[in-house]
C-alpha cells in the first residue's frame, strides 16, 4: 500500500476515535447529553472564565462566573466538570452554596429564589490535574508538549469529550452563552497565552506570572473555547471582506514566522471563497485568528488552531489522491471552513455533528471551484470516496453524547455533493447555502430543521434521501437492463420510499431519471447501446444485460 493511502487510512481511524463509539450508554452519558431538569430551567448567558496554569505540576485552577436568565422556578442547578478535576467551592450573592457530586456532574442547590425572567450570576472555583490528551485533536484534554527550542507548548482540545474536561461549565450543545465569554489565562511571563476572540488586556503579576485576557461578544459553543500557551510571534492583516475591514491575527511560534507569513496568505483566499458560497465571515466582531498547536488543528471559534506544518495537503498529503488537494493549506482551508458550520450554526445534539462535518468537508471542494474550477472541485470530492467506510449510520444516538460514523467528513460531503447535481443550477444552490448561513445565523439547530430547509428551498422531498445517506449504511444501486431498445430500470438497496433523481448519458443525450424500487422504461435507439451514470452521483450500478 502506498503512502497516500497509508495517510488516508491514518485519517479514517484517527478521525473515529474523535468520538463515543460504545454501542451501550451510561447513566453518566445520558447526564452530559440529555438536556436535563437541572439544565433546562436557565438560560446561559456569560462565562467569566479565569485559569491559572501551574505547568510543573500540569494542573490548573481559577474560577467561573456563570450569567444566565432564569427560565422557570427551580432550585436546583446542573453543572459539569469532569474527573478528575473538581469544584472547591460556589457562592452567589455573597453565600456560599452547597453542591453534590455524581461523577461528572455538580448538582448546585441554590438559597437565592430563581424568579423566572430575572438575571443572576455565580461563582463556581476549581482545579485539578486534567486529563492528558494521548493523541489531540482525536483525544480531548490538555498538551503539555515543548518546543524545538524546549520552551513550553501548551494547548487544549475538547470536542469530543467536552469542555468541562478542563473547566466548569453547563456541557451540552443546545446552550450558548450569546453575551460571549471573557478567558483570562495566567501563566509564566514569558510566554503568551492565546484564546478566543480578542485580546482585551495583559497583566503583569508580582509572582512571575502574565495574566492574558480575551474577550468573546458573540455566542459560542463550549468546544469552540480554547485555550494556547507558547513562545508566539504575532503579525496581522485586514482582510477587505463582505462587511468591511476584517482583523486577521497569527500567532505562530517564534521560529516559524518565516514559513507562515508566507503559507497563511491562504487564509484570505479561503476567506474570500467562503464569503462567495456561505455569506459574510460570521464574527467580524471578534475577528479571526490562526494559531499554531502542537497537534494538527481544530475549529475553535475566532481562535482557529493550525498545526499542519506550513505545506499543502493533509500533512503533505493529498486525501482524495486526485493532485487537487495539494492546492491547499488542508487545515487552513477545512478548520476556517468550520466558522460558518459548527461554530456559527451548531448542533443541538452531537448525534447530529454531520451538520459539523459534511458541509465543512464539502466546503474543501467549494473552496477549489472558486479558486481553479469545477471540474477540479468535483475529481476532489468523488476522490475522497475512497475514505468512505458506511460502517454505520452518520447521525449517531441521541440523548446521550454519541456521534455517529465518521463518514459525516466524505460520505457528507458527497451527499452534498448530489444535492448540487439534483438543483442543477450553480446560482440557486449558492443562495441555499448562503440562505442557511443567513436564516440559522449563531444558532443551535437539529438534522430536521436542515433537512426541512433543503428540502423546501431545492423544492423536493428530501425525506428518503437523507434516511438512506444519514440513517443508513446502504448505498443505492441503480440495477439496469438494455434490450429490445428499452432501458429498463430501477433502484435497489434503498430504503423504505427511496426516490432520488439521476442523471444519465444514453444514445449521446442527457436523460433525468426517477427511479424507484419497481421497473421503469425509457425507449433507446438500440439495445447496443451504452449507459453512464454522470460520476457526481454517488451510487453504484449494476448492468443486467448479460445477465
């Protein structure tokens, strides 16, 4: 086996263990992923997050102030902080609360009465050892890692496992803070500690210490918070965008300045090319920002993490074996993508990251067929078949933190990718997308409410199509005969209803066809005649002539 498909491979499998696969739930699951009595009757508003980093012992410890809106009357609150990181003490008011610990998760009994429409806040103080992340991004946790030059590199990633690996919070998708988060990180002086958003302030503490502090006005998902601490360099840019001046910030460490002065002028052409097909760059307010990690990268809001080694490609490597994805930086283009999906419209329930993953991995197509065309565009997204497993459904189990397979990147990618075909209008299909950008815009949304808007604004029911590529592990056969000058037809491995339109080259023409699961004909000018399905449909075929 070659190289390329060795990586391609490494990709799969890293790419599955980035979340639950356990086919049998605890009772600790359904807490983290079911939104809960306790976590229902408040509305988050802000964090004011505060992390003192001790990297000798590899522990952290500060303080969160929650802001939330209170729903209906309850007493009662939910909290999430894991193992084996712990909560020493919550006060609100000036009282000092009493809390309950059930594995992962603080039941909170609050004295103050929680009168619905009225704001409040409280102070929850932890730390703890968190746990080390084995393999990040795949693995969730902290990365205590050195540079070259042996000066701490440090990094936190949580998409999978959840914030609350690394800090206090309410861990579930469904609840943003849409007034933002403020971070201040302490650390040694002289490093530099990079978060989300902007840099608001820094702080030169009497024990040797800086205190960095970011700030976040918009909503953000828990994930997308990030912590960064190294040697950085920093240099910046405005990109000339949709809605005006956008702040560009790099923060890379201070021997690589060179390499990625020159390999983040991607950045701006990924920016333009996501503006074209998704609408305006969603946090011109908290500007953007690639930051060097010392793992390959990940989609943190405004605080987009790179570690892919200032060269084309994954890794050097082209995924889809075509040649057209070594035209582009892979993590610059696939993490930024994740802006508009994941972190502006974000899924209520991990169970339905495909939201995440498939329009992200479809944007790496999308971003080539603005900047070359799209023939290449498509070569890359059909290449990247070949990483498809359908070892299971994409959308996974809900209710209880589970994602499903991880062929929501390609196999969501390439259902995408039909869809495109089934509009059949280049102009209409960039609106829809720029429509979802725009109607869904900082929201937590679910796989119907996606499924409903495509399905109304392409003006076809899309129902069985997206129960065979998101429910199913079937991939659609389109079974076909030509004698006595019919083509006669039909669509086999489907699911209940199946009926998807396809396009065809027969006797030189272009034919549409609606197959379904019982024989239909179409007349041809002679039974020698040959068929070819049109290769942005992915399905398969199986010709019965000779059989």
């Amino acid at each position: 086996m070659n190289l390329k498909k060795n990586i391609s491979i490494l990709f799969l499998l890293l790419s599955l263990s980035l979340y639950s696969q356990q086919d049998v739930f605890t009772h600790q699951d359904t807490l983290r992923g079911t939104i809960t009595n306790e976590r229902a009757w408040w509305d988050l508003k802000h964090y004011d997050l505060h992390i003192k980093v001790d990297i000798p012992n590899k522990s952290l410890k500060g303080s969160n102030t929650i802001r939330y809106k209170v729903l209906d009357e309850d007493q009662l609150m939910q909290i999430d902080l894991q193992i084996p990181m712990k909560i020493t003490g919550v006060s609100q008011g000036g009282k000092t609360l009493k809390y309950k610990r059930v594995g992962n998760v603080y039941y909170i009994a609050l004295h103050k009465k929680q009168i619905p429409d009225s704001i409040n806040e409280l102070t929850i103080e932890y730390e703890g050892v968190p746990k080390i992340s084995e393999n990040p991004p795949w693995d969730d946790g902290l990365s205590w890692n050195k540079d070259k030059n042996g000066i701490d590199f440090i990094a936190t990633t949580s998409q999978g496992g959840g914030a609350s690996i690394w800090w206090p919070c309410k861990d579930h998708m469904y609840d943003e803070p849409e007034e933002g988060v403020k971070i201040s990180i302490t650390a040694p002086k002289h490093l530099t500690s990079v978060a989300n958003g902007r840099l608001k302030n820094t702080v030169e503490n009497k024990d040797q210490t800086k205190t960095f502090v970011w700030e976040v006005i918009n909503p953000i998902n828990n994930y997308g918070i990030n912590m960064n601490i190294g040697d950085y360099t920093n240099f910046s840019s405005k990109y000339k965008g949709i809605n005006g001046n956008l702040d560009c910030d790099y923060y890379v460490l201070s021997y690589n300045l060179e390499k990625a002065t020159k390999q983040f002028k991607q950045a701006d052409k990924t920016l333009e090319a996501f503006e074209y097909w998704f609408g305006p760059y969603p946090f011109y307010e908290d500007s953007y920002k690639l930051v060097e990690v010392p793992y390959l990268g990940m989609e943190h809001q405004s605080s987009v993490t790179y570690g892919n080694g200032f060269k084309n490609g994954y890794r050097g490597h082209d995924l889809s074996d075509t040649g057209w994805g070594l035209k582009f930086d892979f993590i610059i283009v696939h993490e930024s993508g994740h802006e508009w999906f994941a972190n502006s419209i974000t899924n209520v329930d991990i169970a339905d990251m495909w939201i995440h993953e498939s329009f992200t991995a479809y944007s790496e197509n999308l971003y080539l067929d603005y900047h070359i065309s799209t023939d290449a565009s498509n070569a890359y997204v059909i290449g990247t078949r070949k990483l498809i497993q359908n070892d299971k459904p994409i959308i996974g189990a809900y209710n209880v933190n589970n994602a499903g397979s991880s062929d929501m990147y390609y196999k969501g990618a390439n259902m995408l990718h039909i869809l495109r075909q089934l509009v059949n209008d280049d102009d209409k299909w960039r609106s829809i997308l720029k429509g979802i950008n725009k109607d869904f815009y900082h929201q937590t949304v679910t796989t119907k409410q996606i499924e409903n808007y495509l399905s109304k604004h392409i003006g076809i029911d899309l129902q069985s199509f997206f129960d065979q590529y998101l429910r199913s592990v079937k991939i659609p056969v389109l079974e076909y005969s030509i004698k006595d000058n019919y083509l006669v037809y039909r669509w086999t491995n489907i699911v209940k209803k199946f009926k998807m339109p396809i396009k065809i080259y027969v006797d030189k023409q272009i034919h549409w066809l609606t197959p379904t699961g019982s024989w239909q004909k179409l007349p041809v000018k002679n039974t020698n005649t040959a068929l070819k399905v049109d290769p942005n449909f992915y399905i398969n075929t199986e010709n019965l002539t000779a059989k």
